[in-house]
C-alpha cells in the first residue's frame, strides 16, 4: 500500500519544481496520508476512499498541516534549473570529484613510498615527501573548489526533468557505491592472497614480496579511486536530493562492507589452512570470487530495491557493451588456457622399443653426439603435426598424436626429426592462442615413447599469446636432455639469426665420423605483409659453411650431411617447374604436390644463398623441409636430394582431417659408410 500512495503524491507533485523544501513537503503528506489509511474504518475499499477525501493537492497539503500560501510558494518556478544547466553544473563538479579521488590515491601511494625510503633510511626519502606535497596540495585546492561549488547549489529548485534525472543518478551512484564497496574488498583480498601464496608456495624472501607489492599496488589503487569516487559523487547527488532512503541506506552499506571484509577474510583463513593440501591454490580463490559474485547478485535482486528508486534499469548499450568485453575477457582467457585434455592419451601410450644409442652433449659449443649401436641409423622425419592444445582442438590432436605413435612404432627410428610448426595456436581454426600446452604435451609424449627426438621451428610455433620466443626457448630447455633424456634441443646456440640452430653429429659404433644433422630455423615472417615468409638468412649460411668447414678440417676429408628446415628454399620451386616441363636437369624420386589452395611451392619470395653454399661445398647429400601440406614430392637438383615431408596435420586446413593421401613421413636410413636410403612411410599404409 505504501507504494499505491507513494505513486499518488508523486503524480500531484510531478509538475511542482523540485526542492529540499518541495521534498520535505513531499515526505510529510506520504506519511500523514500513510496514518490516515491506517485509521480509515470503512465498508469499501480503503485506498479508494483515500483517494474520495484527499484527491486533491491542497486536501492533502491540509491534511498534513499545509496551506494554501505553501502550496503557492512550491508551485513557483521562476529559478529552477533546467536538465541541461543541471547536467553542466554536475559534470563540473564530477571532474572535480574524479581529480580528488586520483589525487587521493596519490597521496596514500606517496605515503606509503614515504615510509618504506625511510624505513631503509634512503635518500629518495626526501623527494618521494617533496611529491606527497605536492599532491597534498593539489588536493586541498580542489577539495575547496568542490565545497565551495556545493555551496552554491544550496536551496536550488529544478524542474521535472532535472528532478527524474536526479533521482536516475541517485540510483546509479547508490548502485555503484554499493556494488564499488564489494568489488574493493575482492581485489584488495584477492592481491593479499596472491601476495600470501607467491610468499609461503615460492619460499619467496622479504624483498621479493615487497617488490611485488610495489608493482602490483594497481590493484589496491584502482579499487580506492573508484570507491572514493562514487562515495563523492553519491553525496554530491544527495545533497540536491532528498532522498527517502537516507537512513536505510547507511545500513546498508555498513552491511555490504561488514560482509565482504568478513567473507573474505574467512576465505583467506580457509586457504591458510589447507594450503598444504593444494595443488592449485588460485583454484580455490577463482571459487571463492564465483560465490561471492553470486552472493552480491542475490543482494542486488532482493534487498537493494529497497534503497533505490529503480533496481534494475535495462540500458541496452550498457549490456552490448559488457556483453562483449566479457566475451573477448573471457575468451582471451581461455584461448590463451594452457590446457591438458589429451594427456589421458598420452599416459596410456607404451614406449616404442628402440636401438639405445650413446647421446653425449658439449656444454660449449651445444652440439649433441649420437653415437649408433650398430651399422644402421634409422631417422623418422615428421612435419607439420599442428596441436591446437585446446578443447575445441582435442579430437582432431589425439589423431595427429595416434598418426605420429603409428609411425613411430612402424618404423622404430633410433631419431625422430620433426620440421616445424608442432603447434598451431590460431584461434580461428584450434580455438588457442596458447602455444605452450602442444610444446608441454609433445615433449610428455615423446618422453613417454622414450625415443630421442629435435625439431626445428616452424611458421607458426612462435605466433602464440602465452610465450614468445624467449619464453618458449627457456621452456624448450626446461624440457630438453638434462631433465627428459631425449630431446636434443641445445642449451647453447650460435649467435646468428632464428630461434635455434643446431649441429647434431652421428657417429658410428666404433667412434669414427658418419653425419652431420643440420637442423635450420628458416624463421617465419618478414613483418613486411600477411604470408610473407622469411628466409634462412646469410649469417645462419656462413653458420652453416663455418660448421662443414670446421669438420672437414677435423676429419680431413668431406664429410657427409644433412640438412633439416621448414620453410622450402627457392630451389624447390625451380626444381619442380623443371620438373614439369621434363627437364633432365632434375631426377624424380617418389610423392606429389598436391598444394592447390595458395601457390605450389609455398617459399620466401626472398632468396636464400643456403642451395648455392650446399652445391659448392659438396657436403649436404639431401635437405628436408615441411610447410605445405599436400607436396611430398622427392627430386635431385644440381646433385643435392629435396624432399617435401609428408604431412601429419588434421587441424590447420579446411578438409584435411578427412583426405589421406598426403599424411605421412620418411624413413631415412644411414649406414655406417654414411650412404644412406629414403623411403616415404604413408599413414595409409600403416593403418590400412
């Protein structure tokens, strides 16, 4: 009923100019029509012969003590303000309010830069209190301009519009204040937390935690310069309105702010306490923030509407544009996800019985020595297996992993060499920017296999959000030899251009030199346009001719190689247009190309001065790459082999999950003489 009478007087004041006075008035006839309905005896119904004796303005401003004068006075409107001189009056004193709320924070963060100096007894002491000063009294001079501008607006009328878009900013800062308050006591406890845990998980020391503290204060600073801010302009609001909900308001926010710093600190108790038995801690806090997420809604759709004039107000671009943050929020986080979905898979595999080679690694110069057991070495060269890491992806990676056990359990290799993109952390296609869970995944099933294994980088491994390239090197090396046993990836590499380029030596039984395994980084892009492939440049050449050189000298003779990349020089190109014009400058061996989506040999459109350095120095006998997907064609130019691998890829291109022909990989097989053999392993002819 109170709100039947609520709406009653309202619509008679609707076209009165609002005031304090107005507003009192206003107060008074709802509660002295309030005692009258409560004291009304009669047949009917009560409200309607409220609204029979009192269904006029003066009938009501008499019954709560009002003449006819009062009435007059409230109905003059010659000084009201308008909504527009309303909204310039408070957008002056807004920037007012959010310069006050900076300069605050500043000062509470000088005070606390004012302490830890002089704590250490530092000399920056001095200038960090010459800066609090400062904003000290930037401060005072705009918390004068502020109270002076209020008292100006002292006794001010307003019209009805200003008085509806009053009571619309009455509700949003109440809202705000309230909701600001929960969200404060979230991020300071959340950054306390983080603080708690870095300390007892990492044994971090003092000095450490305080830096953290120093950088990471964003997240106390931010939380305060909202609060204060919608504190200020909630009361700057509330002064030219007279709001019914004064008292209950205050309650209010006692509450909110007595059960946020309670919850919260029984949630950091709780993760105190059974911290031992955590393996992820952050898990239990992402917990703790969904409750109490859940907990303010409940509080905003129960027991606010009782403070506001309006709960809920559906502002439609509002939502669209939250709506969509949370969305690009939410889903950058979980691309970006380091996520572990086909490490069941990867536990259940049994390891691949393999020859057991002596592998010796040289701390100075990174180059890792694989000396044979016996007269033949086998390498499985594989390409392009393309993990996603993701959900989305995980169908389509457990099939590129059962494609790469098939063909290792098939030809038992005593290496496995694969040539770039390992990883494929584009969203589009994977749903993933996270190229380190198929890098963590891959070395967990190699491991699992036991057979040792290098690679190269391809286009795509380094186009991740999670790790760049100096990242993903630490982590290659977290991974390699010294900690799993069988990836050869160095811990030194050559100061030349890429992300790693390495001398592997195969030796035979009886310690005498076979083959050198080049593995190239032919890098991904030159930044100059979308696919524009790098190129494996000249210092990684002279890497490269410095290597065969060096050998040749030690082994006095020349010495049998090998070369691995990802990205195909120019040469492959020349070869197979030679190729389809019947030239007999070039020998076909076996495969196709079978690229029909871009060009057919997907190169840099730089050269590269790699084939004409292998030609003149007579050592690399054959060279390997991957990137296009459908080629595996095999043909000898100028004397030296080209090989496309055969792919394994089920994720990177429309449609070729489903096609066959092209998936596969190669056999390469070295005697001890160092003549060697290649034969194509097709997927299909493993599988059936």
């Amino acid at each position: 009923m109170s709100t039947r009478i609520d709406n009653l007087v309202d619509l008679y004041f609707d076209e009165i100019p609002y005031s304090e006075q107005v507003s009192a008035a206003r107060r008074n006839i709802k509660s002295a029509l309030s005692s009258e309905y409560d004291n009304l005896e009669c047949e009917g119904d009560k409200f309607d012969e409220l609204v029979a004796r009192y269904g006029k303005l003066s009938d009501m401003a008499a019954l709560a003590g009002y003449g006819e004068d009062d009435i007059k006075k409230w109905r003059e409107s010659g000084d009201a303000k308008s909504r527009k001189e309303l909204g310039k009056e408070l957008k002056r004193q807004r920037w007012k309010i959010y310069f006050i709320a900076l300069f605050g924070v500043c000062i509470l963060y000088e005070l606390f830069w004012f302490v830890y100096n002089i704590v250490l007894l530092s000399a920056a002491a001095a200038v960090v209190f010459v800066a609090m000063a400062a904003f000290t009294v930037g401060e005072c001079f705009l918390i004068r301009s502020f109270v002076r501008g209020e008292k100006r607006c002292e006794n001010y009328k307003y019209d009805g519009k200003s008085y509806m878009y009053l009571r619309e900013l009455a509700d949003r800062y109440s809202k705000r204040r309230l909701n600001g308050i929960a969200l404060a006591a979230t991020c300071v406890t959340v950054f306390i937390t983080a603080l708690v845990l870095f300390f007892v998980f990492d044994n971090s020391k003092a000095a450490e935690v305080t830096e953290s503290i120093i950088t990471n204060m964003v997240f106390i600073g931010l939380p305060a310069v909202f609060c204060t801010k919608n504190r200020l302009c909630y009361d700057l609001v509330h002064r030219r309105l007279g709001s019914p909900y004064k008292d209950k308001y205050k309650k209010h926010v006692i509450a909110v702010s007595v059960f946020s710093s309670g919850y919260w600190a029984l949630a950091l108790m709780i993760m105190l306490l059974v911290k031992d038995e955590l393996y992820y801690p952050g898990n239990m806090l992402i917990i703790a923030v969904v409750i109490f997420a859940l907990c303010l809604f409940i509080y905003d759709a129960v027991w606010r509407k009782k403070i506001v004039y309006k709960n809920f107000v559906l502002n439609g671009r509002r939502v669209a544009i939250v709506t969509v943050a949370a969305f690009l929020v939410s889903g950058g986080f979980v691309l970006r996800r380091d996520t572990w979905y086909t490490q069941t898979y990867i536990n259940s595999i049994p390891a691949v019985a393999h020859r057991n080679n002596a592998v010796s690694y040289d701390e100075e110069t990174g180059v890792y020595t694989i000396t044979a057991a016996e007269d033949d070495f086998r390498i499985l060269h594989l390409t392009d297996i393309h993990l996603g890491g993701s959900l989305y992806s995980y169908r389509k990676d457990i099939k590129a992993l059962r494609a790469v056990y098939a063909e290792i359990e098939y030809t038992k290799p005593d290496l496995v060499i694969v040539t770039g993109d390992l990883c494929f952390p584009l969203g589009i296609m994977s749903l993933s920017f996270n190229n380190s869970a198929p890098v963590n995944q891959f070395a967990a099933f190699m491991r699992n296999i036991g057979v040792p294994w290098a690679f190269t980088y391809g286009n795509h491994d380094t186009e991740g959000l999670s790790f760049n390239e100096a990242e993903l090197n630490e982590l290659y090396k977290s991974l390699s030899y010294k900690t799993s046993r069988n990836l050869l990836y160095p811990y030194v590499q050559p100061a030349i251009t890429g992300r790693n380029n390495q001398l592997i030596e195969l030796r035979n039984a009886d310690g005498s030199f076979n083959t050198a395994l080049f593995l190239i980084d032919s890098n991904a892009y030159t930044g100059a346009g979308i696919n524009d492939y790098d190129y494996i440049h000249d210092d990684q050449v002279d890497w490269y001719a410095g290597e065969v050189g060096r050998l040749e000298e030690r082994e006095n003779r020349t010495v049998p190689s090998m070369a691995f990349f990802h990205i195909p020089l120019q040469e492959y190109r020349t070869a197979y247009e030679l190729y389809l014009k019947g030239s007999d400058e070039v020998k076909y061996y076996f495969g196709e190309n079978g690229e029909k989506m871009m060009d057919k040999i997907c190169c840099s459109d730089y050269p590269s001065k790699l084939f004409d350095t292998i030609v003149e120095l007579k050592s690399t006998q054959a060279v390997f790459c991957g990137h296009d997907h459908y080629n595996n064609m095999s043909l000898e130019y100028k004397g030296v082999r080209l090989t496309y691998g055969m792919s394994i890829d089920y994720l990177a291109m429309p449609g070729i999950e489903d096609d066959t022909a092209q998936r596969g990989g190669e056999l390469i097989t070295i005697r001890s003489d160092g003549s060697w053999t290649l034969e194509q392993i097709p997927l299909a002819k493993i599988t059936g």
